[in-house]
C-alpha cells in the first residue's frame, strides 16, 4: 500500500470519462448502451422459461446483511387481526378485515441500485452536476430515472468464487478484469459488449451461515480491485451495470492505493456504471453451473423513490 493515500481526483486523473455523451441533462449514464437491441440480446438468450429472483429477504428477523453504520430494515405491524379481535380495528360495511405494516429503512439496505449521484469526490457527481444537488435528496441523477428506464438486458454471471474453487471469497480477497475473463473462459461464456455483468463472491450467501460479528469484523469484503486497466476495459466494453453478490460492489479498500471504494467514482460517477449490490445469486449459480448457460436476461427495475439515493429491487432472470 502506498505511505500517503492519494485523493481520487489524482488516483483518476486521466482515465475515461461519460460525461456528456449522451447529453447535459442525463441521469442514467451507461444504462443508456441498453437499447432495443440490447433488450432482444437478452431475449434470445432464453430456452428452458426457469426463473430466479436474486433480492435479498428484507427485514429478516436474523438479520440482513448491511453496509456497516447503516441499520437493517425494520417492518412494525400496524394493523392485524389483533387489533379486530380485541374491537380496534375499523369498521367497513360487509365486516372485511384487513392487516397493515410498515418499514423504516436504508434505501441502500437491501439488494438495491445505487443512484448515479450516489458516490462523488471533488464536488460533483456524475455529468458533472453539482454535489450541491444532494443536499436535501439526489435532484440531479437520483434513482427515480433508473425506475422510469428499468434495466434489461443480456446479463452474464462470472462465479468467481467457483472458479476459485471456494465456496466463498476471503475477506478483502480481490480480483481483476483479467481475472474473470479468465473465469469466463473456464465456464465456457464470453463477456460481450454491453453485457450486464454479475459477479458472484459467495460472500452475501455466506452472512447468512456465519456468525454476524465475525462477519463484519474489520469490515474487508472481497472484490474488484481498481486499476487504470480495469476502468479502460469497462468503458471500452461499454458495460452498463455492474451486479455483485457482496455490499459494495468491489474490495473495501484498494490493497495498492489505500484509497476506499475507488470504483465507485471510477465506474459510478465517472462513466456512470450503474451498481447493483447485495444479490443473492447462489441459486441461479448452482443451476448455472448445472445447465452450462451462463447467460441470460435480466430485468430489474428499482422502486421509483423520488430524490432518492438508491432504492431497493429484486431482479428478474429468465433463462
Ligand atoms: C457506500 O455508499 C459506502 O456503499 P454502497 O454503494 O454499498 O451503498
């Protein structure tokens, strides 16, 4: 690791850029290389008709697995047979009944997508709006375009954990673009121009067998290591999301630099990769690795929370 740790605006200084390309006013960055064509890539991917969602179960009792300062999601009861049983509840004509919660949480607390505004340095967001549009709710860039758009595609999983030959990824364990090429090549796939690419760590899976303080001791998840070569390959491959099985979407602290989450500005603000983080993909690995198809299309769209940061969403695989 380098002895002082370099601000990104050095640590990026002359790698590629989105901005403006598909105009002053767009708030959906890479999604926009997801076109028709796109769409019916994804389509033709599909044989069998299986399915498999990969959210996370929110608010589950146990626990769900959460970026560390943030708390899980909470759902309280409101209104339940209780409440009619002991004369509470209200009266409709015809004597229906009926039960009602509600939940506090992280926008950021579930599977869920990242608002390309969601991650900055150098006060400005991605397109080059100002960090100012923050304040107060994510005017410029927020999640709610990417909830009008929606997400589909042709989506490729790389189970990097498979490859490994783990059943789950160390702590802060990381790999390279060249890395899942190479796993790419040993499932027999090929990542294509404007894929969505999925990655599987095994390391969501894994909080739901370990013990939650071991999980998040010195907080290092594994992942995506930043390099000039990695951006490069992302922008040249036009990649427009990026979907990981861990809370962040890449390796805590890049081990060379010392710099925390550098792709999200390289990736996120910079050419506006959109982030999907906190997948449960170990089903669809399995049937995956099962059926040899490693492709497939995706569709997720994140809920349509107005000046948001991220919201959270359960994405759709059809093979
Ligand atoms: C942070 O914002 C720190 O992470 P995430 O993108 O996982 O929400």
């Amino acid at each position: 690791m380098s002895e002082t740790v370099p601000d990104l605006k050095e640590l990026l200084e002359g790698l590629p850029k989105n901005w403006g390309k598909w105009g002053n006013d767009d708030e959906v960055g890479s999604l926009n290389y997801l076109d028709s064509a796109q769409v019916l890539k994804g389509i033709a991917t599909v044989r069998a008709g299986k399915t498999f969602t990969l959210q996370v179960q929110m608010g589950n009792p146990d626990g769900d697995p959460i970026w560390p300062g943030r708390r899980p999601a909470q759902r309280m009861n409101v209104l339940d047979h209780g409440h009619f049983m002991s004369g509470k509840g209200p009266h409709f004509p015809g004597n229906m009944e009926y039960c009602d919660d509600m939940m506090v949480m992280y926008l950021q607390g579930s599977t869920q997508y990242d608002a390309l505004g969601h991650v900055w340095y150098d006060d400005q967001i991605y397109n080059g709006y100002d960090a100012k549009t923050t304040i107060g709710g994510t005017a410029k860039a927020g999640v709610l375009p990417i909830g009008e758009r929606g997400v589909v595609g042709r989506g490729v999983l790389i189970d990097m954990a498979r490859h490994r030959g783990k059943d789950v990824l160390d702590k802060g364990e990381t790999f390279t673009h060249e890395d899942l090429l190479e796993a790419a090549a040993s499932q027999g796939v090929t990542i294509e121009k404007r894929d969505i690419l999925l990655i599987r760590t095994g390391w969501i899976g894994s909080f739901y067998r370990r013990d939650p303080e071991e999980f998040y001791k010195d907080f290092k998840e594994p992942g995506l290591t930043f390099s000039p070569e990695l951006v490069r390959w992302f922008h040249e491959m036009e990649i427009p999301n990026l979907v990981t099985d861990t809370i962040a979407n890449e390796v805590t602290i890049d081990p060379k630099s010392g710099v925390a989450l550098p792709l999200h500005s390289a990736l996120m603000r910079n050419l506006g990769v959109a982030f999907t983080e906190i997948i449960l993909p170990d089903e669809l690995a399995d049937d995956c690795a099962e059926d040899g198809q490693w492709d497939f299309l995706y569709v997720a769209a994140p809920l349509k929370v107005v000046d948001g940061s991220g919201a959270p969403v359960n994405p759709i695989i059809i093979k």
